[in-house]
C-alpha cells in the first residue's frame, strides 16, 4: 500500500496545471490597484484612492450558484457558472451603492480537471472584467471521498467600497417614490432545486429538446444571470441623476416580494403590478411542466426582474431610460405608498431575512 498524496487522490500536478490554465484570464481584470500580481498566499489591493473619501465605507458580500452547477456537470458545459457567480456576489454590492474592488473565489471538486477549473475560472473572470472588479486571489480544493470526480461547488466574495453619504437604503425612500423593475435574462442562480425537481417529476431530461425554449431543455436552464453592476454605476455616477436612485433590490433567494420589501422603510407598501410583464418563456414552461400557477413561484422564482430600483417620482423615466440605452429593459411596477394600512391578512409581506421593512404584495394577472 502507497501511503501518499496521490494514492489518496489528490493529483497536485492537475492542480498546477489548472492554475497555469487560468492564469491569463485571471490577470486581465487585474489594474494597477492590485498589488504583486498572481498566485500569492494573499491577494493585494492598493486602496489608496480610499483617502479621497470623506467617510469611506467597505461593502461585502459572498455567495454561491447554488444547485444549477448540477446542471453544468449534467452537460459537462461550465463556461457560464462563473458568470453566474460573480452576479450572485457583485450586484449584491452595488444594491447599497457601492463600486465593487475586488473579488476571491473558492472551487471544491472531486478530481481537478485542469481544464473544466480553468474554464469556470475564465468566467468569473470575464464577469469581473465586465463588472469592473478585479480576481485577485482564489483557491481549489481536491475533496476525493468526499465529492465524485465530476462533482464540483462553487463560491465567491467580493469587497467593494461606497461614501457614507452615498450609502443607498430604505432610510432615502419616500411616498411617491417609483418602483422599477429591471429585466432578468433568466432563472438566474435561484430556485434551481426547485426546477430539478420539476423536471425529475416530468421525467424531463437536460439533454431534452423543448420547442417552447428553443433548444436544450439543460442549455436553457444554464442561461447565465445578468450582470446589473456597471449600468447601474453608471446611472449612480451620472450627474444629471444625482440622488434620484433611493435603494436597490437584487431578487434573489426568496423571490420578488420578500426582496423588495427588505429596501422598503418600515410601515410603507408597495402593490406590485403583475400586468407590466410577461414572465419569460423559461418560467412558464417549467410552471406548465409542474401543473402550476406562475403566481405559486414568485417566492422562489425571479420570473423576469432580476433587480428593482426605488427611484424619485421626478427621476423615474430618465432612469428607466437610462438602462434602458444600458442594454437592460426597465419598466415601472409600483408606486410607494407611506399611508396608513393594515397589512394582516390582505396578502401582504413585510421585510425578510431578519429586516423589519416594508410591505409588498403583486397583484392583478400577468400580461400574456
């Protein structure tokens, strides 16, 4: 018996080749800001620009994709969960107004195949590169016993930085104020045990054609999340709009309600109009596939707006222009209201994981 490394399954020569694969890629998001380039034990990030700030203020946040990698390794196609990584973690920054700086990532596999981990990697690092956030450090694990050789996770966390008095949040919000809602390309990284098991009732496999989704039922699914980061900077940046964007909503775990109601100030409401959109294709499929009702996924599913911003009446069409020149189709969805109301049993929710906000409810059918 071989009492090693290797005999124990790790391969660290695949682990060296994999870091040389992803090297390149990773190196494009690097700007002069970070410091003594690739492969340290610590990645380094000059913040001297910070002394500029009056008050600066560090925003952080991490995460995962979740279940859809299940699907990633089901096709063996794994250049779009990077993607989906990086806006999983960097639109969470900009929801407080912040700018992303940099960000780290974390891969658990089973085997290292160099080429499978350099292809997740050049995705987070194109995603960075269109988020303006620099990959300045990561790590991959070789788990053997613990994940089979095909079987991998992924997670990641950013840092970014925002002025004190720039900070977005429920305390800028007013009566009056327009809820926009902006876009998603798709199921996102959400909700996905949900679709596997969907599918699994169905008999459905990933490798299925659907007419109804033009394709690979599994390619379908794989559609990676929009990137909301860099157009949104640009509309908090742009002069002419100064102070009209009041918070931010990533719609994410927990779906459209329970999201929106965390960036609402306590005792305000929102009725959300389901008129304004019709869910994508992929949400009514899969709800057809289930024998269920597009209403019964809104707390698990985006179905169709990945981010609602909460903007000044006066603002509300220049901003929706705005993203909408930005590439991200915008439309209103809801007014704020401060007037006084009972909530109880009239459908509403009120905050969400562990913020006391506001109130939303959706109402009326969704456009065909």
């Amino acid at each position: 018996m071989t009492n090693s490394y290797a005999a124990a399954g790790v391969d660290t020569r695949a682990g060296d080749l994999a870091v040389e694969l992803m090297k390149s890629a990773v190196s494009r998001t690097h700007g002069p800001n970070v410091v003594g380039g690739f492969g340290g034990f610590a990645g380094l990030f000059d913040v001297s620009a910070l002394k500029s700030f009056r008050k600066p203020l560090l925003a952080t946040s991490t995460d995962g994709v979740g279940t859809k990698v299940a699907i990633a390794q089901a096709l063996d196609k794994h250049d779009t969960i990077g993607q989906d990584l990086v806006g999983m973690v960097v639109d969470d920054i900009v929801v407080v107004g912040a700018r992303p700086l940099f960000m780290t990532d974390y891969i658990a596999c089973g085997k290292v195949v160099p080429s499978r981990i350099a292809e997740i990697v050049a995705g987070i690092a194109r995603a960075c590169s269109d988020t303006g956030t620099a990959l300045v450090g990561g790590e991959t694990a070789e788990h053997p016993g613990l994940l089979g050789p095909d079987d991998y996770d992924v997670a990641g966390a950013a840092t970014g930085a925002v002025e004190a008095d720039a900070l977005l949040g429920p305390e800028r919000v007013v009566d009056g104020d327009v809820v926009l809602a902006l876009e998603s390309s798709g199921l996102h990284s959400n909700g996905f045990s949900l679709v596997r098991h969907i599918l699994s009732g169905a008999s459905i496999a990933y490798t299925s054609t659907s007419d109804e989704l033009g394709g690979l039922v599994g390619e379908a699914l794989l559609e990676p999340t929009r990137l909301y980061t860099s157009p949104l900077l640009r509309v908090l940046d742009d002069a002419t709009l100064a102070g009209a964007v009041h918070s931010l909503s990533h719609v994410t775990g927990g779906g459209i309600a329970a999201n929106l109601a965390r960036v609402l100030p306590r005792g305000s409401w929102v009725e959300v109009d389901r008129s304004t959109w019709s869910p994508l294709p992929v949400f009514r499929v899969l709800g057809a596939w289930a024998g269920t009702t597009l209403e019964s996924a809104e707390g698990t599913w985006n179905l169709g707006i990945g981010m609602f911003a909460v903007v000044s009446y006066a603002s509300a069409a220049a901003v929706s222009a705005a993203l909408v020149a930005d590439g991200i189709r915008t439309w209103p969805v809801g007014v704020v209201s401060t007037a006084v109301r009972d909530f109880a049993g009239a459908g509403f929710e009120q905050g969400a994981k562990g913020v006391d906000g506001g109130a939303v409810r959706l109402v009326g059918a969704y456009a065909s």
